[in-house]
C-alpha cells in the first residue's frame, strides 16, 4: 500500500480500498474509491463509490493513470462524462507516485447529515 500525501490530501493507491481524504482547512470529507481498469471495473467502481455520497462533502473514483491512458479517447470522453452526471470526481494515480486531478469533485447532493463520520 501506497500513501502519499500532497498537502492536506491524502491518496491511497491499493486496488478495492476507498480512501478518506480529509482537508481540515475547510474542514470537508472527500472519499474516493479506486480500482484497476479492466472488464467492467470502471462500472464497479462508479457504483460502489456513489453510495460514498451519502457520507461525504465530495467523492472521487481513481485508477492507475497509465490504465486510463490506454483507454480510446471516446472511451475515456464517455467515462468522464459519467462521472460528471454522476457528481463524481476522478484521480489517476501514477505509477511513481502521486496523483493528477482529471475532474474536481463536485459538491455532492446526497449527504445524510446523520451518516457523516
């Protein structure tokens, strides 16, 4: 397992783990959720991480950057059309460390004041 940290963000890079970003100068919870492409794991991973919605100010799905790459550009044009619909960010993790935000995560819509940590 990878951590890495770039200010107040921390990124996990460890397939099946979400992360828990927190950014306590403004005190929001981000949540991620990050797989390895293939299949129908992007699909997986859009899934499991809307229902972080719920729990957090924002939520970002992540996959290794060098994955992403290899994907069309159609295919990546109508994967992060998606995840705007979705209200979901996305990070891609490189494979020497470190992450690239590819879509902010927007506000989410869906928090249950009674469910956040």
């Amino acid at each position: 397992m990878r951590v890495e940290r770039s200010g107040t963000v921390r990124c996990l890079s460890l397939e099946g783990l979400f992360a828990i970003i927190r950014q306590p100068s403004d005190r929001k919870i981000v949540m991620g959720e990050g797989k390895l492409l293939g299949g129908r794991r992007f699909m997986e991973c859009v899934t499991q991480a809307e229902v972080l919605l719920r729990y957090a100010d924002g939520v970002y799905v992540f996959f290794p950057k060098h994955q992403w790459k290899d994907l069309t550009r159609a295919q990546r044009d109508e994967n992060e059309a998606l995840l705007r619909r979705r209200r979901l960010g996305l990070l891609l993790i490189r494979s020497k460390g470190g992450h690239d935000v590819v879509e902010e995560a927007p506000a989410s819509d869906q928090i249950v004041p009674s469910a956040r940590c």
